[in-house]
C-alpha cells in the first residue's frame, strides 16, 4: 500500500464536492492519516459528524488548517478571498493549498496575494458534480472517469503539483494542465454558459401566464426537464460563477447569440438546409462525448 499523501488534509466547505472527496479519502488508506472538514453552518457540521465521513469538524477555518499539509477549498469562489484572509496565518511551511473551484483566473486573484512563503499553491477543477448540494449529495466515485483539471503557476513546485495530481489520480480522474485563462474559456462554453441557458430558459417558463405555465410543466419533454435539473444547482456557487468569469462568459454568450440569431432566420425563412448542418453538428458533438466516455 503506497504511502498516505498527506498527514493532515483539511477541506473546506464539505458540500457535493467537499463531502465526495472526504468519502473517497475515506474510503483509503493513501490519501490521508487524518481528514478535517470545515463548515460555516452548525447543521452542516452536525449532519458531517454523523455521517463519519471526517475525523474532526471544525467551526473556525483558522483553527481547522492547523498542523495541515494539505488545504481544499470547496466554497463558493466569491468567498475564497474571505477565508484565505482568515487562514493564511495558520497556514504551515510547506502545506499544499488547492481547490475545486469552477474558476481559475480569479481563485489564482484572490489567493495567491495573501499566500504565504512557503506554501504551495496548485488551483485545481473537477469537472465533475450533480445539481444536488450539501454533505449528504456526495458519493465517493463521483471523480472516477472524469477529468480534473489543474491550473499550477509558472513558479508553482513541480512536486506539489503532482501530489495534487496524484490525489486526483487515485480518486479515479483524468488529469489535464492548462493556463487560468485557457481553462476559464474552456468552462465558459461547455458549463458555464449551458448553466446561463438553463436558468434563463426556466425564468421564461416562469413568466409565462399560469394556465400556459402549468401546461409546459405537465407535459415537459425531456428536453425541458434537462433544462431544469440543471437550472436546479446551488444558488451561490453559481451566483459567483458568473460573477468571477465575467469576461469569458460574456465572450462565450455573444457568440451564442449570433449563432441563435442566425438559427432563428434559418427557421423564418425555411432554410432548410442550414438547419439540417447545425442539427448535425450537434450530434457529431454528442457522439464525440459518447466516444471520450463522457456522455
């Protein structure tokens, strides 16, 4: 059995992501000697100490990152800066801090000003999840066979970097490296603006007269009930997606915009033909998923 990664592991914010890492690591005995998690709600740390899943729960992020060789935040990104406030005294020489975070641009803003020497900063991303939240929505293979990727800097330790690949890794994910700005584009057209879609096309359905609304949700098709599993995902989280991806999301949306326009004057105007390549070229894309196991 290869050596435990790290000593003392401390995740922060033991929500889908958080609490899904903590029963994996759990579920081990090469991720960590000693798992403790951190909450911000006295139900949330209640409900994780009965779940066993941790071997310590802590109220004050302060005190949970003490003694820690590794550090996981899984809040919400637009409290990243908050809490490193908080933990960056406490944090020790050497200790990896990483993240799960669905930006990356603004994770490497908000931490990497207050990090101290000496600990080591590796931004990571699962691109993995469901629409449910909280301590009892995680599952300990929720990263097997999907891709974790990681956004090190040009100055960040080689070795730190694959400790936290490794972690992945032995979660069961795929492991790619790019740039904050790559990876921030990247997320902005497959999740993020899917995710702006989704909401957008749910408040439509909400503002529709009550005699048409009740109709479109007794006889939504699967299409629309896609539409609302999604729209269904934690309020905060993606409240500060948006807000800390501004830039690429709105690059992403404008091309989506046009590209809709000119769909919607393909259908005005019976071109037929035009309708036919984009109804195709979205199934090219399905197949693409499907082939790379992703579907």
């Amino acid at each position: 059995m290869a050596e435990p990664l790290f000593r003392r592991l401390c995740i922060i914010g033991p929500g889908l992501i958080g609490s899904s890492i903590a029963r994996f690591a759990r579920s081990r005995d090469d991720i960590a000697t000693t798992l403790v998690a951190c909450a911000q709600s006295a139900a949330t740390r209640a409900r994780v100490l009965e779940l066993g899943i941790v071997d310590q729960v802590e109220a004050d992020p302060a005190r949970a990152v003490e003694g820690c060789d590794g550090v996981i935040l899984c809040i919400p990104v637009g409290a990243y800066a908050g809490v490193m406030a908080r933990i960056a005294p406490h944090l020790a020489p050497g200790c990896i801090l990483t993240d799960a975070g669905s930006t990356k641009g603004s994770v490497v803003r908000d931490l990497l000003p207050l990090l101290p020497a000496g600990v080591h900063l590796v931004p990571g991303h699962p691109m993995a999840g469901t629409e449910y939240s909280g301590p009892d929505a995680g599952f300990a293979t929720l990263f097997e066979g999907r891709y974790v990727i990681l956004t090190p800097l040009p100055d960040s330790d080689p070795t730190a970097v694959e400790r936290v690949a490794e972690f992945w890794r032995r979660a069961g994910a795929m492991i790619e490296t790019m740039d904050p700005a790559t990876h921030d584009k990247v997320v902005a057209i497959v999740s993020h603006l899917p995710h702006l879609i989704a909401f957008t096309i749910c408040g439509t359905a909400d503002d529709l007269a009550q005699e048409t609304r009740e109709a479109v949700l007794k006889f939504a098709a699967s299409g629309f009930r896609d539409f609302t599993r999604i729209a269904s995902s934690d309020v905060a989280m993606w409240r500060d997606v948006f807000l800390n991806n501004r830039e690429a999301l709105l690059e992403m949306l404008a091309r989506f915009s046009e590209d809709a326009h000119a769909l919607g004057r393909a259908v005005r105007y019976g071109e037929a033909e035009f309708i036919e390549d984009r109804i195709k070229r979205g199934r090219k894309i399905r197949q693409g998923l499907i082939d790379r196991k992703q579907a």
